[in-house]
C-alpha cells in the first residue's frame, strides 16, 4: 500500500509569492491533517479535512488555507509568503471516522525556504 | 488548552543502553496518546500508541504505558541500537478534536556504538 505522498519535497520562493503544496493520502483514508514543523516552535497543527470540508483548524492566519479534493487528495496554499514561513510542512492521513482516534500517516514533507 | 511535555535532549547513550523518554500531558478529556520517531530528512512514523488508561503500545522493542494517575506516557527500551538514532515525539488526540495531533518539543536520541 503506498503512503503519504507530498509534492514537492523543495520549494524555494521569495517574499510576498504565494505557494501551493500538494498531498496525496494513502488509498481509502478520507482525512487529511496539515502540520508546520519549525526549529523554533515545533510541530503546530495547521489544518484537518474530512470529506472535502475542513473539520479542524489550528491558529494561524488567513493566509494558510487549503482544500480537499473528491479524491481525498489534499492542498494547501500560503499566500503573502513571509520569512518566518520557512518550514517543513507535513500532511497526515487517516481513515478518520467520526468518534475515532486512528493513528495518522505521515508523508516525508515539503521543505519550504523562503528568501 | 491541551499540551504535552517531554524531556529535552539531546540524549546520548551507549549502544545496549537503557533508554527513558519522560511524556506528561494535560488534557481536558480522554485523549490518545502516541509516540512517533524522525529519522532525519523524513516525516514522522508512528511508533506506538495507546488509547485508554492502563494501555501499554509497544513497538520494535519499545513500551510507554498510558498512566492517568500521573498523567504520564513515557517511552522505553530496554537495549538501544545506533539504528535508533531519531527524533521522538510524544502526542495527544483528544476525542473531542480528531485528526489534531498536539506534540511535545521532541526528544534527540543518539545512540553510539
């Protein structure tokens, strides 16, 4: 069974760019989980979408969204791009049933520099 | 809010070695508790977990018993090898926020032969 696959591994923008990443889930897993992982904050949890809608959010602001394809595939975009959104982004599948606590999957991440 | 603490590292130890990683948490309601482990330009793995108090998950010779009483999941291993070299990372769900995981700082473990 494939894994998390995120697209793509390097990104390199500027300030002020705007960025999409992409997220495919393992087969059959309908939640997706977005996570920032910094130095200096750790992992924070971004964002969470369970059938197309977003289920959960993290607090960061309106410039990180993202969205859920019919296919459970996954994106997220930052726009206004600024220095302190370098970071290692991971996205996390689950199968996600209401009422469950199923252990979520993890991709290797999109590792994002912004210059 | 919810939260979890674990011991700062890094940790240095021996091959063979005895490895404890301290994981408190504070919660509001019946969380999942899970360790996952970072090996270096990769994501996360999870590495165990458990879901009710009293719940031991083991894995690849690791063990964290979930302990309510103490609030506590701290993860172990009897005999370290230098293939364990990692990041560890402890972590909540609550039942009440699925699919938000609420992680520690993490833990570098560096295991030398």
């Amino acid at each position: 069974k494939a894994g998390v696959t995120q697209t793509p591994r390097y990104l390199i923008k500027t300030r002020g760019q705007q960025v999409t990443l992409s997220c495919s889930p393992i087969s059959g897993h309908r939640s997706v989980s977005w996570y920032q992982q910094t130095p200096g904050q750790g992992l924070q949890f971004l964002f969470e979408y369970f059938s197309e809608t977003q289920r959960n959010k993290g607090n960061f602001p309106g410039r990180f969204s993202g969205r859920q394809f019919s296919n459970s595939r996954s994106e997220m975009n930052v726009s206004t791009l600024e220095l302190g959104d370098s970071a290692l982004y991971l996205c996390a599948s689950s199968q996600g049933g209401t009422g469950t606590n199923q252990p979520q999957h993890f991709g290797d991440g999109t590792r994002l520099s912004i210059l | 809010g919810d939260s979890v603490t674990q011991m700062e590292g890094p940790v240095t130890l021996s091959e063979e070695a005895f490895l404890t990683i301290n994981c408190t948490y504070t919660a509001t309601g019946y969380p999942s508790l899970f360790w996952y482990v970072q090996y270096p330009g990769e994501g996360l793995q999870l590495l165990l977990k458990a879901t009710k108090a009293d719940d031991k998950g083991s894995n690849k010779g690791f063990e964290a018993t979930y302990r309510k009483e103490t609030t506590s999941f701290h993860l172990e291993k009897g005999s370290v090898q230098v293939s364990d070299s990692a990041v560890y990372f402890c972590a909540l769900s609550d039942r009440g926020s699925q699919g938000n995981l609420i992680f520690g700082k993490g833990t570098k473990l560096s295991v030398k032969p």
